[in-house]
C-alpha cells in the first residue's frame, strides 16, 4: 500500500504537526487529527477531516497510519 492511498490520523498538531497536517491533506491521505487546542488551530481547515480533542477518538477502523507529533514529555 503506497501513502498515496493510506489514510493517516495526525495525533498532535503544533508546531511541527501542522506541517504534517497540510502536507498529508496534500497528498489526499489526512483522515483526521487529534489536538487538544482545539480552539487555536485549524479554524480554516475543510469540514471533511475530523478533528477530535482526544486521540481515543479517532475510529481505527477508518485509518492505516498514525503520525504522533506532540511533546516529548507526553510520549509516555
């Protein structure tokens, strides 16, 4: 399976996140995302890609791929 046709949860999207969220939404392969500053982020991003304030959220049913872009403290 190519990433082309993957579908890829992006958990996380600060500073290097939102790089990876517009560059899969690109590609056609952003399924969703999990940031808990909902509030600050993505006003302008399209209706069609869920974003859920809890990566638990995500249905795993509907992705391929996760990309985890938070903090290293909460890697745990």
């Amino acid at each position: 399976m190519s990433v082309y046709s993957s579908k890829v949860a992006v958990i996380g999207a600060g500073n290097w996140g939102k790089n990876l969220v517009r560059n899969f939404e690109g590609l056609g392969s952003l399924s969703s995302i999990a940031e808990s500053d909902l509030q600050a982020k993505f006003r302008d991003q399209p209706p069609e890609i869920p974003i859920y304030n809890d990566h638990r959220q995500i249905p795993i049913d509907q992705i391929d791929a996760v990309a985890i872009t938070t903090t290293a403290p909460i890697h745990n």
